[in-house]
C-alpha cells in the first residue's frame, strides 16, 4: 500500500429509528482498512448504508477526500448511484439474470472513471475468478459470489470501498477462501475501505483502524493495536480479547524448526515460517489468556518467549478476573490473569513485569 | 368452414387484444410497481378497484363505461368537445372499455412479480451508479420477465374472452365492433351450428395453447433465488 497524502473521511450522522437511534460524529482515515466493529443492532450496518446513501439520516454530514457528500444544514444529499463508492453487500446480490461478467460491466458502463479492460482485468486475476465470468450467480459457490461482487464493486474505480459483512453469509472454509483476498486488497487498494463485521478475528486480521459501535453510539475508534489494548472497550473485556503486534521476520531457526520475529517489545520465536523471508512483515494475534505474568525473568521454563513489560493499566471486568495492560516498548499488551494472582504479586500500574506468551497465532 | 366475416371477426378480435394488451403493458406497469411498493394508505382501496372487473359482471361495466363515454357523460362530451365524437359502439370505445374490463390480468401478474423482487438488488444498482430509472429497466423488468409472459398472455386472453362489455359498448357493427364471441352469438341465433362449431372450437383450441405456453415458458424461465 502506497502512503500518499490523504484527505481523511468525516462521517457525522443522526438517526432515529423506534427503539433505535444512531449517533456518530466519525473521522476515518483515508486509507487502510477501517473495521466497524459491534454486536447486532449496534448501528454498524446503519452507519455503512448512510455512508453510501441508501439511508438518509434526519441529519448528517459527509466528506470524503475532500469532496462533500452529503451536508443537510445545506440540503446537500447524493443519491446513491452519485457518490463514487464500491459497495460489497453480505448476500453478494448479483444481479441473477446476468452472468458474472455483465454483473461487472454493469456498473463499469455507468461510469467514465471506471477500470480499463487491462485494469479489469488485473482486477479479476486479483480475485482469482477468470474461470467464472460467464457463469450466472446460480451456478456460483456463496464464495466465489462474494469475489464476484467484490470485482463489480472495484471495476467502478470507487474512492471508498464499503464492505458489508461480506464473510458473514459464508461457512468457515468460505471464509477461508476469501480472506487471502480480502488481504490483498487491503495490501494492494490506495483507497479506503470500511468493513463492517461483528468477528473478533477479521478485525485482527484485517482492520488497520478499529471504530467499536455499540447501541448506535462510538465506544472507541482508534488503530487497531491501540483500540484492541484500551481497558474501557468491551473487546478487551470479553473472552475473545487479545492483542496484535506488528513483526518483521528476524532469522529462522530450521534445527528447532522456529522462526524469530522482532518489534520494539523483543524477539518472539514462532512454528517454522519456511515460505517466509528474513524481513518480511506479519501480523501477530496473541489472545489476553495466553499471556501470564512473572515477577522475575523465569530461569526454567518451557516457555520460549518471555518479555520484560510495565504495566499500563489494569481493569477488573468480572469478579475474579482482572485484565492488565502491558506496555512492551511502546507496543501495547493484554493479559488476563485472575485476581488472586494480580492480590498474589501486588502487581500495580507502573511495575516492570515479565509477560509470558504461550502461543501466537499468524493473520 | 369460416366465412369472410367470420375471418374479420377474427381479425378484429386478435387487433384489439393486441392493442390492448400493449396499452396495459404500459399503464399497468408503472400502476403495478407503484401497487407492489407504496405502504400508504390507498394501497388496499387502490387494488380494490384495479380488482373491480374480476367480481363485476362484464355488463356492469358495459353500462357504466356507455354512460360516462356517451353524450351525455363527461368523458363523452369531453371527447365531442375535442371533436373525436363519442365512443360507444366505435373500435375506439370498445378499445377503452378492453383496458378496463381487462386491467387486473395485467396488473396483478406484474405487481406479483415486482413485490417478490429482492429490493437489495435495486439497491446494488444505485451503488453501481444506476438511477431509480435506469435500475427499474435494467433490473426490475428483466427480473420481473415471467410476470411480464403471464400478464402479456392473460390479458390479450382474457380480452379475446369478452362477450358482454362488447355487447353493452360496442354493439354488433361488422369490422368495427363485431369481435369473435359477439359472431358465434349471431351463429347460434341465426342456428347455424356448424359455423358457430368453427369459431367456438377455434377458440378452445386457442386458449388452450395459450395457457399451455404460459405454463410451459413460466417454468422454464423461472429465476433463480440468490
């Protein structure tokens, strides 16, 4: 992904439903992929659809890279069919009377910035769905569905991607199937993509920027390593909360069958990389219940990867359990541990610890 | 065999299905997309009265049609004022009342279809930067092709079908007004059986194919729920 300069997109949107309201004044950034994160009826999808106009909200304010989109103290509203966006919807919603490829030209034709026949066609090798183009969506798999509704949506050039759950209507190996893609994209796309899913693991797979929505309303918004680690959002509280680290690849060690990685915090070793070069970045997800902490560096031990760390901040979510926030050279950490643990060590915000990691996991 | 009226009965018959036919196509379609989608108020009263010429005997709207269409009725004297005369017992006024008498065979078909359209997909058009317009044409209709082939076929059909609008508005003017079913009438009258046998069982024959396209074709092009 090339870094180039910007403009950020600011969403601000009021909403009144019966029994629902919506409520978010949001700056974004301009690239990378933004995670809108939250349990049903939080408001994520609401929030997507009045991004893209297919909700009007009773007011609202909309800018993307600079262009206003939408701004009712002026009555400025795009229909839909006039902002530049690609919407990726959770049933991939082809057309079915048309094949793959009419489904992509559809909106390729309506618009004069869209993709050339060679940019189309990089697109569509991209997704891996070459073999498919003259199917109709009936004779689709729900995965190779999801590919061809994500090549419609890039084939129009769009200023923003909008995904709308687009794994969720997949079963696992699905999912499988398409997150390879889904990474690519985010690697490969200069352009903002805004991904709603309610799955703990596409955020820690995916998102660079992580908006937590809960009942209509912003808890938290932030990057992903900082907003993960905040002790006053719920996805550090809940069974599923863990942590990502930026890595590089340091050296392998073929003997023990590892791999080192390094980050401000220290080297972690890892299961053999064999495919993975010396220098290559990853994307760690380490799971708060797989950290523990020691007072003094263990001298025996079986676990490989232990690093000095202060304690940032502590919570105590549920009786019993208390959740503690590592700073590991600037890179932030959590750790659930019990209570009777955290009382047995007097651990205290601002001590110097020693977390121990026992397990990883590469997304 | 058929005679020469005979044969411009028949012709007369299937000009003004036809015709009618293609101007429910272009009325009811909108009225139908408008029937499938509002959730005001006069959605139910609305479809009540499109459904009007199923429960109503075909006189009933005969007579009704004669006195708004005649002189004396407002239509009538807005037509005589315009200088087109009035319509009753003209191929005009027998077109009119056709529309009306046949309006929900149209309708109703196409606003079936258009109500189990999965309006996401209308939605994926206006993200695909299709307006509502051009969304309707290139998604809805497609979409709606199977009840486009029935509606098309139960209302040329159903107005080939019609005995006592025809009577009430149009009379029995040969070439003008004298359609099929208003010939084997004078037949029988006239007792003659054979030439009535011809026609009567031209017509079976005929509504049979048709309703065994209908049925054949609709199956074969059913759409596929994604």
């Amino acid at each position: 992904m090339t870094h180039t300069a910007l403009a950020h997109v600011d969403a601000r949107f009021q909403l009144a439903f019966e029994g629902f309201q919506l409520a978010v004044d949001l700056q974004l950034p301009g690239s990378g992929v933004t995670a809108l994160f939250g349990h049903s009826g939080s408001g994520k999808t609401t929030l997507l659809r009045c991004i893209a106009g297919l909700q009007r909200p009773d007011s609202g304010f909309l800018q993307v890279r600079g262009q206003v989109w939408q701004d009712s103290t002026k009555g400025v509203f795009l229909p839909p069919h006039q902002r530049p966006l690609g919407y990726v919807f959770q049933e991939a919603s082809l057309f079915p009377h048309l094949t793959a490829r009419k489904n992509i030209d559809y909106g390729r034709k309506r618009t004069a910035q869209a993709a050339t026949a060679v940019e189309l066609e990089a697109i569509v090798a991209m997704l891996g769905i070459e073999h498919l183009l003259d199917k109709i969506p009936a004779q689709l798999s729900g995965g190779e569905r999801q590919r061809v509704g994500i090549a419609r949506a890039l084939a129009l050039k769009p200023q923003v991607l909008l995904m709308d759950e687009p794994l969720a209507a997949l079963d696992l190996k699905r999912k499988q199937e398409i997150l390879p893609f889904l990474e690519r994209l985010q690697r490969e796309l200069d352009i903002p993509i805004l991904y709603v899913t309610h799955s703990p693991q596409e955020v820690t797979q995916l998102a660079d920027h992580l908006v937590v929505l809960e009942t209509g309303k912003v808890v938290a918004s932030g990057a992903l390593a900082e907003v993960l680690t905040r002790l006053d959002s719920p996805m550090s509280q809940g069974k599923e909360a863990s942590s990502v680290l930026q890595v590089k690849v340091w050296d392998h060690e073929p003997a023990f069958h590892l791999s080192h990685v390094g980050f401000a915090g220290g080297v972690i070793s890892l299961p053999y990389q064999q495919a993975t070069a010396v220098g290559t970045p990853l994307r760690l997800r380490i799971d708060a219940r797989d950290v523990s902490l020691t007072l003094q560096q263990p001298v025996q031990t079986s676990i490989l990867n232990v690093l000095p760390a202060t304690i940032s901040g502590m919570a105590k979510p549920v009786s019993g359990q208390v959740v503690v926030r590592l700073n590991l050279g600037g890179v932030p950490l959590l750790a659930h541990i019990t209570q009777k643990s955290a009382v047995q060590l007097g651990l205290k915000v601002g001590m110097t610890v020693f977390a121990q990691i026992k397990a990883t996991a590469i997304v | 065999m058929l005679s020469p009226s005979d044969w411009s009965a028949i012709w007369l018959t299937v000009k003004l299905a036809g015709l009618t036919t293609l101007i429910l196509l272009v009325i009811g379609t909108p009225l139908a997309w408008h029937l499938a989608r509002t959730r005001r108020w006069w959605k139910a009263p609305l479809s009540a009265v499109v459904a009007l010429p199923i429960v109503l005997p075909p006189t009933v709207i005969g007579f009704y049609l004669l006195i708004t269409l005649g002189p004396k009725g407002p239509i009538g004297q807005l037509t005589d004022s315009l200088g087109w005369g009035t319509l009753p017992f003209s191929f005009t006024g027998l077109l009119v009342a056709s529309v009306f008498y046949s309006l929900p065979f149209v309708v109703q078909p196409i606003q079936n279809a258009f109500e189990t359209l999965d309006m996401r997909l209308m939605e994926a058009a206006s993200t695909l930067r299709a307006t509502p317009l051009d969304a309707f044409f290139s998604v809805a209709i497609p979409m709606a092709r199977p009840g486009f082939l029935t509606a098309s076929i139960l209302g040329f059909a159903h107005t080939v079908g019609e005995f006592g609008v025809v009577l009430m508005i149009g009379g029995n003017i040969p070439d003008k007004t004298r359609v099929v079913s208003v010939q084997i009438y004078d037949h029988v009258e006239a007792m003659e059986y054979a030439q009535a046998h011809w026609l009567a069982g031209g017509m079976v024959v005929f509504s049979f194919i048709v309703l065994l396209l209908m049925y054949t074709l609709n199956r074969g092009i059913r759409m596929p729920k994604i």
